[in-house]
C-alpha cells in the first residue's frame, strides 16, 4: 500500500514526507517504492503458487488424479480424499505451507493467491483515482468479477465455508455499492439520502454476521449432536466409497466383503497396536496404510512376488548395499539413485536436470544393475570420483593457460575547459597467464550428503599479466587474476570417459585424490549402510509384510496367523498377541466366521455396527451400549430376526416411530432397504448352492 501510494504521489504522502530525496514528485523515493514492487510485490504470488503447487497432496506417485483405497484398490483423488490427506497425512502435518491450500478443492488450492491479488486490484484505484466516484466504480467493478468468481468457483471443499464466503463477498460488493451512490449523488454521508444508505449497510453487514455465525454454529459437533437428538436423524457411512447419508441409500450399496474387513478385522488390529502396542508402533502402521495409498495393491503384491524370486531378491539388496548414491549411469545421463525398499521402487536423480526416472519393474532394476558394473561405466564412475576427491582435498596442481581478457584502467588524468580534473579510463587487452588451478564439484544441495548433480569447474586466481596502456604508454601489470574454466579445460568431457589428456593429469595428481577418494568411497558405503540400518530398526518396529499378510488379510487362518506373529515380527509385544489377547484373537475369528456363514448376516451385522459407530453420540442410543454395540457379546448384531419381531425391539428402545418433532430414528425406508437386501442376499447365496 506504501509504495502504491509513494508512486502515485498521493496526498498523505505529500503531507508526510519532508522533502529532497523524499520528495515523492521529484524525489528518489519513487524508484524504491517502484523497486520494492518489482522485488516483492509481484515475485510474491507466483512465489505461492509454486510452493503450493510443489507442497499440496497427489494422488500417487505416478498419477496425481489417481490413489489407492484402504484394500489398495486404484479410486479417483477426490477432493474429500484430498482433503483427508491434508488432515490425516503426518508429512501435510508437518508442511509449513499446509494453511495455504488446506480446505480448498485441489484444482483451486491457489484460491488464497486469488484473494491476495483482489486486495490489490481493490486498493489500486483506490489510491491512484482522485475522484471517489471513479474510484467506486473502479471497486464495484473489480468486486464484483470477484463475487462472481467466488459464486462460480465454489472453491472451498466444505459447502458451508463456500456459502460463507459467498456471504462475504456480496455484502463487500453491496456495501461499495452504497459508496458508489453517495459518489454519484455527491453526498458526503450526512444527509438523509446518506443515513438510509448507512442504514442499509449496517443491515446487510449484521445479515452478513448473522449468516457467518449460523454456519460456524452448524458445524460444530455440540450443535450436530443436538439436531441428531431432536430430530432423529441417524447418518450412515460406506467405509468403501468412503461417502456418508441416510441408512436407505447407504445399505444397498455396500460391499459387504470390505465392509466385513474395514469394521472387524481393520478395526481390531488399529485399535490393537495403539493400545497394546503404543504409539509407535501404530504410526509405523499408519506409514504403511500411506504406501498402500500411494502404490497400490498390485505394486505391493509384486514386491513379495519379487522376494521370493532370489535372483530378483539379491539384485534388489545388490542396488541397496553397493549402488545407492551418487554417479550412477541411466541411459545417457549421469546421476543419484535413491531407493524406497518398500515396495521396492528406485529414483533417479538426472545431475543436469530436474527430471526423476521412477523404476518398478523387476527387469529394470536388473538391467540398471547391469550397466552399473559394466567396465567400461566402471571406469567412467572411477573417473567422476577423482573428480569428486580432487574436490574435497582443495589442493592446486599445476595446468597451466593463457588467454587474452580486456580490462578497464585507469590512463592518466584530463582537465576540462573549466579547470576540473578527471581520471580517463582505457579498455586494455591483457594477455593473461594462469599456472595453479583446483578443482571444484558442485552438487544440487552442498549442505546434504550424496546430493544430485555434479557441476566441474576449474579454478585459477594466480593470473598475471602487462600491457601498455594506450593514452600514457606506460606498462601496467595485473595480479591475482581469477578464471573458472568449464571440465573440458582438462579433458574432462560430458561422457566422463578416460582419455590419455585426463588420465595424464590424473597421474601427476594422486597426491591431492588417492587418499580423498579412499575416504568418499568409505562414507558412500556408510551412507548405505545407515539408510539400510533405518529400514530394518522400522521393520523391528512393525514388519514391511505386515499390511500384506496380516491387516489385508481377513482370510488368514488363526493358526497362521500366529505362526507370522512369532516367525517374522520382532517386536515382542507383537509377538505376545497370540498369547496375552488370546480372549480378543478369538473373539474376532467368532465375528469373522459369524459374518463369513452367510451374506445376509454380513448384513446385518454391518447395518447395528453402522447404526453404533456413527451414532453412538446421540442420548437415545448411549444407554443401549451393552444391546447394539457389536463389541458386546450381547449386542443385537449377532442376533438376526425377522421385521415382525424387531418393530416390536425398536419401539421398546425408543429408537422407531415419529411425534411432533419429526423424529425419524429407525425409520421405515431404513428397515425396508435392510429387509430388502437380505432377501436379495438369501436368494443369491441359494441360487449359489
């Protein structure tokens, strides 16, 4: 606003600046207020929506449209799945730029840029314009685009912060509208025509406040509780489409099959590695329920395909502990190998660009692995780490260069017409002579160990040089002169192959990377050694195969079930289960083979499970804990019967009928839908048989 102002010279600035250089009219003021424009004001919102862009959640790895579902099945990337990313994610927890895109929809996640940019355009006219009518008109103009963008947009993913901001929006459109008429009148406000204008705003902005409290309100959970409570209205949710709405249109559409293993089987072993195992051990869950999400089923079942391949098995472990890291070989590019281990999937780093090969596939990590060891690459690697090496030592040898530069000089003094004296410069031609240089490669990032890319430079500041200057004649002499020369100056070139003017150097400069080289190859393997380190110390915690063999698994027989809990788990609370929650480890294989006997079970179960989870909150269902929670042996979901007799069950509980509040509870439509199904279910189960 400041430098708006400065530049369009506007009254208050006239009033406030004393004058000379801060003279905003003939002064320099105007040059660094246009300065701190061009260095902040515009960079900053192409600055936002670049890190937005880069920080913002994807879909998965290879396609930001596409993720994966909790059974590792592909689904689109939904803004509510978007939205749970941002919330749920531990890396989005940690983002510091997560408020800037949290709880708009992923294709307006810039929206906050939008807004910064119409304060802007807002404030513009209203500085520069001297005439308050043109300056309305500028900003009815400029809030109205605004208001219309906001209505078509719809950008929030939450419909009540949409129609909150839509709120917003047309009461600061109507009330500059107030101000455009006063304009047009030429009224300053105190007269009559002025007052019911006032008036007027003041109750489109109470309407306003009245709007913005009323959706703050609504969703706050006390308030839903309260609505669920008076009017009897029970939500359902489809743990699969991961949608929610009333149980008549949610029942028909279930999978009973995941729902059976979402609201069970997923069910027992979160709760149980959070409470019995800790918190560690439930984020490490948590780390590979996010794998699941971001690769898929079908990757992660390759992955233990691949494991039980040993040759596929000793090239994956090959690739870790001798080739991740820097001055790998793909193609015709040089660069860093980073790898995932689970499931296994490496990164190429190209060194000149920012482009990233992603590789799954078995046959290319094995054919990468190939090229790696070729003699011919070998030699080519060896070279790049002499580089490297000579690097790290700092040492000068001897190459020795001449080359012509121009240089400015001083060349004596003139004396104009008036008596003032002045120093004359001259272009000089010098031809300089350069003797030591070192070598220097630069990476992408210095500060991080094994970065990508590798820049060579090689450096002199010894050069020398004379020349005559050409208006005194007298010889001048120039030291210290620097030259960075690119990797080609000692042969070096793009394919890193020795050749006999490198590898000369090479032998007159072992002294500066025999022993630098030992070293750096040393901390590669150690690097490698500590990123295998952190996976197997996370593997201790909770074991890669776990989500595959356990969590994805309802089918798993007890017994084996126990025998991977004491053969590949080594956490030894892990291992304990079978033992200390041997009353919990059979009452989940009880409700599996209760659910499994038969679909309209299923059913069943999964509608009181339903009605329990996502209504437990409201007065009516707390005090039946014990006869509809499926965790209660009790509980009236393992009890199927017909709808004669739980019309009857329901009206004893207060949980059917209606009365003046409309209350619709277990309502008709619900037990419809229900009976409807399982009669479906039964005839399709005989029809099987």
């Amino acid at each position: 606003r400041t430098s708006v102002e400065l530049i369009a010279c506007s009254a208050k600035m006239k009033g406030l600046l004393p004058g000379g250089f801060l003279d905003c009219e003939e002064g320099g003021i105007q040059y660094i207020a246009m300065a701190m424009i061009a260095a902040f004001t515009v960079p900053l919102p192409c600055l936002l929506i670049y890190v937005i862009q880069k920080n913002k959640p994807r879909g998965s790895i290879l396609d930001a449209n596409i993720t994966y579902d909790a059974d590792g099945m592909e689904v689109e990337f939904t803004d509510k799945l978007y939205l749970q990313r941002i919330e749920k994610d531990p890396n989005q927890a940690m983002n510091p730029f997560r408020s800037l895109y949290r709880g708009f929809e992923r294709k307006w996640a810039w929206y906050k840029v939008i807004q910064m940019l119409v304060k802007l355009a807002v404030l513009v006219p209203a500085i520069v314009l001297s005439s308050s009518r043109d300056s309305s008109v500028a900003c009815c103009v400029i809030l109205s685009v605004y208001c219309l963008i906001s209505f078509y947009t719809s950008p929030f993913i939450d419909i009540y912060n949409d129609l909150a901001d839509g709120s917003g929006r047309l009461c600061a459109l109507l009330t500059c509208a107030g101000a455009l008429v006063l304009a047009l009148i030429g009224s300053d406000g105190s007269d009559s025509i002025g007052g019911i204008i006032g008036l007027l705003i003041n109750i489109i902005t109470a309407f306003n406040v009245v709007i913005m409290v009323t959706l703050l309100l609504w969703k706050l959970g006390p308030v839903q509780s309260c609505i669920k409570n008076t009017f009897g209205l029970f939500s359902f949710r489809d743990t699969t489409l991961n949608v929610e709405g009333p149980p008549r249109k949610i029942l028909t559409r279930w999978d009973l099959q995941k729902e059976i293993k979402h609201r069970i089987w997923h069910h027992f072993w979160d709760g149980i590695l959070l409470n019995a195992c800790g918190q560690e051990v439930a984020e490490r869950n948590m780390e590979l329920k996010l794998d699941t999400q971001n690769y898929g089923h079908e990757k992660i079942k390759a992955h233990w395909d691949g494991d039980k391949n040993p040759d596929i098995a000793q090239a994956r472990m090959f690739a870790r502990q001798d080739l991740e890291g820097v001055d790998l070989l793909r193609g015709d590019a040089w660069g860093k190998l980073w790898i995932d281990d689970y499931p296994f999937h490496m990164f190429f780093v190209h060194d000149e660009s920012s482009d990233v090969d992603i590789i799954f596939s078995d046959d290319e990590v094995q054919s990468f692995n190939e090229v790696q060891v070729d003699p011919a690459v070998t030699e080519r690697r060896h070279l790049r780490q002499r580089l490297r090496a000579m690097s790290r030592n700092g040492g000068s040898f001897a190459h020795p260069f001449e080359r012509h530069e121009v240089i400015r000089c001083e060349d004596g003094h003139e004396t104009d017409k008036d008596g003032n004296t002045k120093t004359v410069y001259s272009d000089v031609t010098f031809l300089i002579h350069y003797t030591n240089c070192s070598v220097h490669v630069a990476s992408s990032n210095d500060s991080v160990p094994m970065a990508a890319g590798f820049g060579v430079s090689v450096n002199y500041n010894d050069g020398w040089g004379e020349a005559r200057l050409p208006r005194t004649g007298q010889m001048k002499r120039v030291d210290h002169r620097h030259a960075s020369m690119p990797k080609e100056h000692i042969g070096v070139h793009y394919t890193y192959e020795p050749n006999p003017e490198n590898q000369a150097i090479f032998d007159r400069t072992q002294h500066l990377w025999q022993h630098e080289l030992q070293v750096l190859r040393e901390e590669a393997a150690e690097y490698r050694r500590g990123l295998i380190q952190k996976k197997e110390d996370a593997n201790r915690t909770l074991s890669n195969g776990f989500w595959f063999a356990i969590y994805n698994d309802p089918k798993i027989s007890q017994a084996h079930l126990c025998r991977y809990l004491q053969q590949n788990e080594h956490n030894e609370v892990l291992k304990a289960i079978p033992t200390k929650h041997a009353a919990g480890l059979g009452f989940l294989y009880k409700r599996m083979k209760y659910c499994s006997a038969h679909p309209a079970w299923a059913l069943w179960y999964c509608f009181w499970d339903e009605l329990w989870t996502s209504n437990k909150e409201t007065t009516v269902l707390q005090p039946l804990a014990d006869e509809i929670n499926p965790t209660s042996g009790k509980s009236i979901a393992y009890r199927p019967m017909p709808r004669e007799k739980l019309e009857p069950w329901l009206e004893e509980r207060g949980l059917s009928g209606s009365g003046r509040w409309c209350k619709r509870l277990v309502s008709g439509p619900a037990l419809d839908a229900l009976y409807e199904r399982m009669a479906a279910e039964r005839e399709a189960e005989a029809a099987k048989q």
